[in-house]
C-alpha cells in the first residue's frame, strides 16, 4: 500500500506547485494547503445539501439513499456550529456544518462511515471490527458520488474549488499520512531507549514533512508541532493510527 502511495507522491507534488502558482507564491507554506482556491457561488445549506445526498445516493443505491434520508429525518446527525464544539466529525453524529462543499463532503463522508457500520449490524463484535484501509472505502465511495455529481453542475470557478478541495483530501491521505506514519515509526524506535525532548520531537515532524512533501512545501514554513495537536497520537488504542 505505501509503495503505491509513494508511486504517487511525484502527482500530488505536482498538485501543490500548481496551487502555489494560483495563490501567488513561490512554494506553498504549510498553512497555504488549506487555502480555498476558485470561486464558489453555490450555497450549499444543510437542506440543499441533504435533498441532494439523498438524490445522487439513489443513483448508486436505493438502501444508501433510504439510509441518508433516515439518519436526516431523525435528526441523528448534531451539525449546527456551536462555541466550543470541535471543527471535525466523527461518525453520523458530530459537525460543523457550513454552507460549503468541504462540509459537504466532510458529511458524506462520515454518512459513508455509518451506512458502513448499518450494513454490519448483523455481524459479530469480532467481524465489525475493520482495519483503517477498508473501514474508509465506503467513506470516500460516498463522497466519490458527490463530488463527480456536484463537479456536472458546477461553473468552472466552482469545479477549481472541488477539485482543489478533492486534491487536498487526496494529499492528505497519501503525503500527511505517510509523513505521519514515518514520524511515529521513528518515534516509537527512538522512545525504546529514552525520552524525547520537545525540541527532538518537532525536528522529527519537520524531517518527516520534508521526505514527503518534497519540493511541494516550502521547507522554512512547514508545521513542527503536528504531533501536538492530533489527538490520534495519545489514544492508547490508536497507537500506529496512521498506519
Ligand atoms: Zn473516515
């Protein structure tokens, strides 16, 4: 699996030159990933958006698109904006939902998740449990649909958004994950013998940023303290999450 995430590292290298060239710069700095690119006129609200995931899942299948409606008519699915809530979604339950497509997305994806777990229902505690690599394909099978679906309808400002905003999901699936991997990897080797300091901990996130990221990133703008704020790191039942 890593050799053919690594096969693809040259395209998503590719993919942040060509975004540091729409956004002006010479090199991307970590920050800059995340910057929107193209212009986005649709307002994607929550009831646009959810007659619309029920619509397009009906053309892959009419158990997911039920399954969609259900889980919106039941209100299952906390996604007003709240102070204080965090800004990412586990599962059906939780999200920040803005009238955006990464919300979107982040709502189809998580919809994936659950319709995933729905279909094991019947299965024993032991069969539910899914390693990271299948539990997310019918996470990204459904925000697959969306976004093919969305890209059909958009004007091209809006179809720059959508892909920069599926190229970034991509990336950071391939490139952060494999950047993450190798700095817990080198982490748990060098833990063996004694502990690290704050300062050897950060030079680890960079030296792993650098291998992956390439020439993409700019090296003196790249994010020391990832091991900091992800809170997979310190879950004792996700120790390799990023694997
Ligand atoms: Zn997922």
């Amino acid at each position: 699996m890593f050799a053919a995430v690594r096969e693809a590292f040259p395209d998503c290298q590719r993919y942040f030159r060509a975004k540091a060239r729409a956004l002006g710069v010479e090199r991307l700095a970590w920050y800059d990933l995340f910057a929107p690119i193209g212009t986005s006129a649709t307002k994607w609200d929550y009831a646009t958006a959810t007659a619309f995931f029920i619509q397009q899942f009906g053309t892959y299948s009419d158990w997911l698109s039920a399954f969609a409606a259900r889980a919106f008519r039941k209100q299952w699915i906390d996604a007003e904006p709240q102070p204080g809530k965090r800004a990412v979604a586990l599962c059906e339950r939780l999200l920040n939902y803005r009238p955006d497509f990464v919300s979107m997305s982040i709502l189809a994806h998580e919809l994936g998740h659950a319709y995933h777990n729905f279909n094991l229902i019947n299965r024993t505690a032991l069969q539910s449990h899914l390693a990271e690599t299948l539990s997310e394909t019918a996470s990204i099978f459904c925000e697959t649909i969306i976004r093919q679906a969305a890209l059909q309808q958009a004007e091209p400002g809006e179809q720059s958004a959508i892909l920069d905003a599926s190229l970034q999901g991509a990336a950071q699936l391939g490139i952060s994950m494999t950047s993450r991997f190798l700095f817990e990897q080198r982490v748990f080797e060098q833990r063996q013998q004694r502990e690290l300091a704050i300062s050897e901990l950060c030079a680890l996130r960079e030296e792993t940023q650098r291998e992956t990221y390439g020439d993409g990133l700019d090296p003196n703008a790249l994010q020391p303290y990832l091991w900091a704020t992800k809170i997979h790191y310190y879950d004792p039942g996700f120790s390799f999450y990023n694997y």
